[in-house]
C-alpha cells in the first residue's frame, strides 16, 4: 500500500489488488437466499451505503483473491472461501499459530483437492 491513509474507496482498492470493483461489490453484498453478507467484513459502510476499506479489510480481499483464482483459474467457491477466511481469522486468534497452520493447512489442502476432483468430475458428466 502506498500512501498512510487510514481508508480507502473501492476504487483505490480495485487498482490496488488489480479486482474489478463489480467483483468487491458482489463480495460485499448480500445474498439474496440466505440475506446475509456473502463474506463477512470486508467493509465500513456509511449511512449512504458507500464503502470503505482498511488495511485489514484489504489483506481479507486479497486473500480472498489468492484462494478464488487460484493459478490463474477461477475457482467456483465463494462460501468455501469466505469459510475458510473465517476459520483462519478465528484460527489466529488462539496462543498457539504454527500448530493451526500444519495441522489444518494440509487438512484444507486434502479437502480442497477432493472438491477439485469431485468438481471435475461433474463437469465432465455434465459434457
């Protein structure tokens, strides 16, 4: 991040971490089924409804990113991910980090792998 500033519009962060701002939006909104926040706080809102980011909100979004188009294809997972960044923030919060992070790194790595190939597989019924 380049300047000190303590937020920023959704525009400064769609430049920032190269997303289209429909794309934050649609993360930050909520989903007309379940009329709840597709991914919780990735935002401030005003009154008028505008949106504003802190640097915590920007490293949510951006991993956000990493794990959703993850080697250059985009993953279909929107719920999995929001879990799993909900899981890390609640993970973080406990005495004892490195523990978490090999013990359920390799867990959500084995468990995504088994979506992926469930997924494709269904593609390929699908064709």
């Amino acid at each position: 991040m380049v300047s000190d500033k303590k937020y920023y519009s959704i525009r400064e962060v769609s430049e920032m971490l190269d997303i289209k701002e429909h794309v934050i939006r649609h993360w930050d909104s909520i989903d007309p089924k379940t009329k709840k926040l597709r991914i919780e706080d990735l935002s401030i809102r005003t009154n008028g409804g505008t949106r504003f980011f802190n640097k915590s909100h920007i490293k949510r979004i951006s991993k956000l990113k990493n794990i959703l188009k993850e080697n250059g294809k985009r993953n279909y997972t929107l719920d999995l991910a929001s879990k799993f960044i909900s899981q890390n923030k609640n993970k973080n919060n406990n005495i004892n980090k490195n523990a978490y992070l090999k013990s359920d790194s390799a867990d959500f790595v084995d468990k995504y792998k088994k979506i992926s190939k469930i997924t494709k597989n269904l593609k390929n019924l699908i064709k």
